[in-house]
C-alpha cells in the first residue's frame, strides 16, 4: 500500500498521540505503535512489530515524527542493553525509509546533564549527560547529523492531565498519585532540585508548528522557567488540601540536580505562550477534588 501526502507520527504513548491529535485536523496522518492505543480512533493507528517494513510499505512519506523509545530513563538505567537496541532500530529504520522530514523528539532534561541553578542551556551548550537514557538520545542526535532534513527537539521535562505514573517517572503524576491515595512520596535529593515543565499538549503543538517551517538541526522545547520539587509538592498539597508526606532519599549518580532550556531560538519560530506548571497543576487536580 502507498500512501501519498501523509505524516506518520512513530511511537503511541502520550505524546505521540498529542501528535497525532494536533496534525489529523488538516493533514492525513498515520500513527504506529507497538501496542493498542486507547486513546485515539483505532482507524487513525496501526499495530505493528516491525515498524521499518511498516514504514517501507507507505511509500514516500511527508514529514515524521520520532516519539518511539524506551520511556523510563530509571528502567533504561537498570538495563542498559535497552538503550543499545533502541540506538540500533532508530539508525536502521531511519536511514532506510523515504521520507522528506524526520522530527526527533530527544531529551532536554537528560542530553546537558548538570547545570547550575538558574542557568538556562542553549542548543550550542556542550552535552554532558550523567544518565544512560541521556546518552542513548545524544548518540542519536550525532547519528541524525548525517542524514539531511532532520530537526532534533531537545523536549523538556513532560507532564499532562492523561499521564500516569510509570517506574521512576512521572514526577508530577507521581505526586498527585501520593496525594490522591495518601501515600508518601520519594525524593532522591533535596527536594530543592529544578526542572523545566512543558505539557504534553503544549510540546505537541509546538513541535506540529516547527515541522512546518525551516528550521534548525536542533532545537530546545521547554517554557524557560524553573521549578523545584518542593515547589511542586507544595502547590499539589495546597491545591488538594491533602499533607505529602516526603521521604528523602540519597541522590543518584544519574539524576540531573538543576535544568534549565534557553528557549530564545524556540521564540524565534512560534509563539511560547504557554501556561506555567505551577499554573496547570490545580486544574490536574481536578479529579481528586
């Protein structure tokens, strides 16, 4: 089967279906994933285990989005070989397919590593990743160089009202889910530690508006603001009415202390009107009200 003018948004999970959301309102898009997704129409995704005979089977293909992976840097870390396998299906998949676009969604709160606190990180800063699921994006990246038309978005820390908490991921789904069954919730670190909190509707839409104009080889997709852990467990508490209680814990050797995206280049693109996570999160709440 060949299908002509169609975007094909690889991976099902949470974001790929923002993605396939925010594209399928004007343009024939196909999503693929690995697993039944609940979320959208099953005629808008197709199942498969082998996504490049899959992708081969389409023809030419217009612009595609690369939201596949492992989703738990704590699991990748834990099994290492995890990272390899996927390093090895993306260069093999997307060096022999026909297509006009590739848009990858990488890791900006994994590829920098540490940085100090307040300090925002532009696309030119050296890439010093501490955890294996860091790694596993920035060798990607640097293989995505040789293959031309392909924009790198170095995505932000995501959160949104569908997640769920997963192994050592998800910290905000994680701390409405502590309060929700009023159970303590694991801080390794200080607690002071600070990310940049992008939607998951907000970075889709971004994304869909990046793939439609020139752009560079890499850019940061983020909100540039920074946000703590207590900073989240408090407005959770407040918001909920409900008591966290925090169990600290030891920091890791891979956990990123402080992360900040320079989203100066990002302005120069699209609009970065998007709402702060210490505004999005009562509505998130909702559900426990």
């Amino acid at each position: 089967m060949t299908v002509h003018g169609v975007n094909v948004v690889v991976g099902n999970g949470l974001l790929g279906s923002a993605l396939t959301s925010e594209l399928n309102s004007s343009v024939p898009t196909l999503m693929l994933g690995r697993n039944p997704n609940t979320n959208l129409a099953s005629a808008k995704s197709v199942i498969s285990v082998d996504f490049a005979s899959t992708l081969k089977s389409l023809g030419a293909i217009d612009t595609l989005f690369w939201a596949a992976g492992p989703s738990s840097p704590f699991k990748v870390e834990q099994q290492p070989n995890l990272a390899m396998e996927h390093i090895s299906y993306v260069k093999k998949i997307l060096s022999s397919i026909d297509v006009e676009r590739i848009i990858y969604c990488s890791s900006g709160g994994a590829v920098y590593g540490n940085s100090e606190p307040g300090i925002a990180l532009s696309e030119t800063h050296s890439l010093k990743p501490l955890s294996v699921y860091g790694k596993m994006h920035m060798q990607i990246e640097n293989f995505l160089k040789t293959i031309p038309n392909v924009t790198c978005l170095r995505i932000s820390n995501l959160y949104g009202i569908s997640q769920q908490p997963q192994q050592q991921q998800g910290l905000i789904a994680y701390a409405i889910r502590a309060a929700k069954l009023n159970i303590p919730f694991d801080i390794y670190g200080t607690g002071e530690e600070t990310r940049d909190y992008i939607s998951i509707e907000s970075a889709a839409r971004q994304a869909v508006m990046l793939s439609k104009l020139k752009t560079p080889t890499v850019i940061n997709l983020g909100t540039g603001v920074a946000t703590s852990t207590n900073q989240i467990l408090n407005i959770i508490s407040t918001s909920a009415k409900v008591k966290i209680q925090k169990n600290y814990h030891p920091k890791r050797n891979f956990d990123v202390e402080h992360n900040l995206l320079d989203i100066s280049r990002l302005r120069k693109f699209v609009s970065t009107e998007v709402k702060s996570v210490v505004d999005v999160i009562p509505l998130l709440l909702e559900p426990i009200n």
